[in-house]
C-alpha cells in the first residue's frame, strides 16, 4: 500500500512543474522530486536489499511547501517517503521550521532543522543536487541518514565579509535532540547478534561550523564540531526473553573539509572522526566498556563534460581504529559516476563501486552464506525534481 | 608566420566575441536600491543564495525562466549553466535554507517586477527597455 501510494505521489509530482509556479503570487511555493534506483552487486547483499540479484528496492520522494511572508521570514516544512530495502518504507518528516534572517551576518531557524555540520550534511539527501548516486559512506551513511540529517532545536548561521583581501566566513551554531532511529544503520551489528533496541537513542546535540570562503576564488575551507550526550537505553535479546542496558558515552565528532569550483571542475574532501565507548550490559557481572573509534574520509572530483552531460570520481574511505583486524574493520570504495540531464526536471545516473572490507551497510541476515571482502556495487537511478 | 598571424588574428577575434558576450545582460535594480555598482562576487551571492544584502541593504533576486540573456547572464557572472544554477537553489530549497526566486517569463516582466518591489534585482537584454529601474555597473 505504501509503495502505491509512494507511486502515485512521485507521479503527481511529475506532472506538477506547471502548477509549481502557480502560487508565486501568495509567495507559497511546492517543490519537489522522487528518484527510482537499481541496485546491482557482485557479492553481497547490501543496503539490507537483496541487491546480488539485482535490487529496485530504492525509492525516494520528497515533498516540500514553503512560504515566504516577509523578506525576513520564511516557514516551511518537507515531507519524504524513503524505501531502501528493508530500511525506511516511511513517510517521515525532513524538516518543519520557521527561519528569521535579520541580515546577512544573523538569521535563526528552528523547529525540526537540518543539522549542518561537516560538508554536505544538511544537503546529503537532495538527489537532484549531486552527480553522485551514493555519496561516499564513510561519512555520510544512507542506512543512518534519517538519524543525522536533522534534529529539534534551533541553528543560527550568518556570514561575515573579511574584506576584499581575506574573504568571507560563514559560521553555524546548532543545538537541539536527535533521535537515532532503533533500525538504524549504526545498530547493525549488534542486530546481528540478536541485540534490538526497544526505542530510539534520543541525543542532545550541539555543535558549530565555520566555513571560510578564501580569497581564492572557488576555494571554501571548513571545520566543524558536534558534541552529543551519553545515553542509556533499554535493549532485548534472545527474541525478546531478556532485557538489558546500551550505555553510550559523551562523544565528540570533530570534521574537517573542503572544496574548490573552477569553471567546470570541482574537487573536495573531507575527513570525520568519532570515538566513543559503549557498554551492553544484561543481568550479571558488570560487562565491560568496548571502545570504537571510527575515522572516515573521502576525497571527489567531478567535471562538467558538456552542459547536460557529468562525470565524476570519488575515494571513500571508513576504518574503526579500535575495531580488530581484518575485512569487517574497513571499507574502501572508489566510485565512478556519470550523470545526464535530460531536462530541467528529469535527470538519469549511473555508478561504479569497488569495495573492499565489510564495514558498510552489510546484514548477516541476508548474507547468510558469510560475506566477501571485496564486491562492486552498480548503481542506476531516474529522477525527477521540480 | 602566417599561421601565428592568423591565430593572433583567430584569438583577437575570439576576444573580442567574448567581451561582447558578456555585453548582453545588464544588471538593474529597483530604484530604491543605494549601490550603483556591484562587484562581480557580490552579484554571484546574490543570485546563488548565499547573500541577501547589497552594500548593506536588503535585495531580492528575480530571475528569467529562459533566453538569451538568462544564458548570458549565468555564463558571465554566475559560472554555471541553467541546470546547475537550478540545482544549487534546489539544494537551498530542500535544506530550508532559501526559497526559490520568482521566475519570470521576459524582460518585460523583469523590469515590471523590479521597478514596483523595494529591493528587487533582476537582469534583462541590453537592448530592452528599461525604464524605472536603475542599472547597476558589475566590475
């Protein structure tokens, strides 16, 4: 029934291009955009699809109305429908908020917001917006992106101009709650073994960016930090039979990025850290504190071939330093990607992955027969936005 | 040395087409708006989002939907082609970081809109009428 009703809503949605324009005169405007994508993978099943005999299983749509009141003041909300095989087959809310922007150098938004810490974070789930199919997972995880892509609270941001010789600095402040969703990606492995969170991890969160528009022309460097409280949640397992505690401690993400744009070309990179411990505690001896320490990067490169036609490349890669040695401690994937604008609204994708380690969206349940250390991964997608 | 004249003559030409080119959309605003001139970054802020404020004041952009002056406009001072102008918006729309600017369907409607909204900016063709707006210098 979801899957219908998700059908009709990315048809309706490609037939409103005209309409979208209609309520400008009310300052309400309705965009939107749904993508369709295929899976396919040589070893493996990933993203919990069944992709190793090819995969349709992912389906996005997005809904958005805002209204611009006041040339200050802006209210919107966006609503999605995300399937990625077992993962989602919800509608959700993106985000709902009211933003006041005083001037260039202060504006607040708060309500349900986009949190924007590190380089793409509060834009990793706008489809019509990147060449990319999958951006890279050692940073940006699609199995945990309903997780980190908001929270409830508050974010200020302004820019200040430096002057002709220094350029401009943008800064964001955030703070607010977070839920990590109790199927989240970051729960995977202890799903595997037959741990399940009664709830989501509810977090509070704050953090800040910078991000330095250089005088180099095209040349943006940035940083961000985001601290998140420890947590103890409820877990089960043995189906059920037993009860017990996740404890996670405080934990500190520092992020470090750039970007340069130069006609054609852009290159970019980042780099993510985030350590911590947990505690998985059941009735009985005091369990002790298993630390991670997960470290992920990438660097990209993409270039407008012709004005519809764009390629690009990416290396991405993940390791949890605390992790023991071997193929689940790692992942790395290089990725190859072409995109082809058909029009203003439709757009088509294609991707190549080779990945090596098994520190990505990977559940033993649908890879019952032991899983590879090295796959590729083909990505093909249809969009439309408007 | 005939080859290296006629290139010469090839790029002065070249230039020359160029620096025409970028002669075909003029920026105007309404009025109302105190800067006179506009530096070619600033204009960029501008239209990709990233500014709001013109020598301090606040502006709003307005685009054309289409035409030459649109491409020209974008090609000269934004760098990017019309999909890609369209998809930094959208990913500003998306986020809920900025509202898509009124687009307009000729010069016609540019210069009606900007010369009636306190703060509006647009481009239009050279050569079209511009009566009750101002037209900025980009340098």
């Amino acid at each position: 029934m979801k899957r219908l009703v998700a059908s009709v809503f990315a048809l309706a949605m490609a037939a409103l291009p005209a309409g979208a324009q209609s309520l400008e005169d009310l300052n309400i405007q309705i965009h939107g955009y749904a993508t369709q994508g295929f899976l396919y993978t040589t070893n493996n099943n990933i993203f919990t699809t069944s992709s190793s005999n090819g995969s349709p299983e992912w389906t996005e749509a997005v809904l958005n109305i805002s209204s611009q009141p006041t040339p200050k003041l802006r209210v919107g909300v966006q609503t999605r429908y995300f399937l990625l095989g077992n993962f989602g087959d919800a509608l959700t809310l993106d985000w709902a908020a009211a933003d006041y922007k005083q001037n260039d150098r202060f504006g607040v938004r708060f309500g349900k917001v986009k949190t924007p810490s590190g380089l793409l974070n509060e834009t990793q789930d706008i489809d019509p917006s990147y060449m990319w199919s999958l951006l890279p997972q050692s940073i940006y995880p699609i199995t945990s992106r309903n997780s980190i892509l908001a929270h409830y609270g508050g974010v200020v941001y302004g820019t200040f101009n430096l002057g002709p010789q220094a350029g401009k600095l943008e800064y964001r402040g955030w703070g607010g709650e977070r839920e990590i969703e109790a199927n989240d990606g970051y729960w995977i492995s202890e799903v595997e073994e037959g741990i399940n969170l009664t709830k989501g991890v509810n977090q509070v969160v704050m953090g800040g960016a910078l991000h330095w528009r250089t005088p180099v022309s095209g040349l943006m460097v940035g940083a961000s930090a985001s601290r998140s409280n420890a947590t103890t949640n409820g877990i089960t397992t043995g189906n059920g039979a037993y009860a017990g505690t996740q404890a996670l401690t405080a934990y500190t993400e520092p992020d470090f990025f750039a970007r340069y744009e130069k006609d054609k070309l852009m290159v970019a990179g980042e780099y993510n850290r985030i350590p911590g411990t947990i505690r998985i505690q059941f009735p009985g001896p005091t369990a002790p504190l298993t630390p991670y320490d997960l470290i992920g990067w990438f660097g990209m490169a993409s270039y407008k071939v012709t004005g519809k036609l764009s390629a690009g490349v990416y290396d991405s890669q993940y390791f949890d330093r605390a992790s023991p040695l071997g193929a689940a401690r790692y992942s790395k994937d290089w990725a190859l990607s072409g995109r082809y604008d058909i029009n203003s609204f439709l757009y088509a994708k294609a991707e190549q992955h080779f990945i090596e380690g098994t520190a990505v969206g990977y559940d033993a349940t649908l890879n019952a027969d032991g899983l590879h250390p090295n796959s590729k991964l083909t990505i093909l997608k249809l969009g439309v936005s408007f | 040395m005939k080859m290296l004249i006629f290139a010469c003559v090839l790029a002065a030409s070249a230039s020359i087409f160029v620096a025409e080119a970028h002669g075909q959309a003029i920026v105007i605003a309404n009025p109302g708006v105190k800067a006179s001139e506009v530096s070619k970054n600033d204009l960029k802020d501008v239209f990709t989002g990233a500014s709001t404020s013109l020598g301090g004041a606040s502006v709003t952009p307005v685009l054309l939907k289409a035409g030459a002056a649109h491409d020209e406009f974008l090609s000269a001072y934004i760098g990017k082609n019309d999909t890609a102008f369209r998809a930094g918006w959208r990913s500003l729309v998306f986020s809920g970081q900025a509202t898509m600017p009124k687009s307009l369907d000729g010069d016609a409607a540019v210069v009606e809109f900007v010369s009636h909204n306190a703060g509006a900016i647009g481009y239009i063709g050279k050569a079209s009428p511009h009566d009750g707006v101002k037209v900025l210098a980009v340098h």
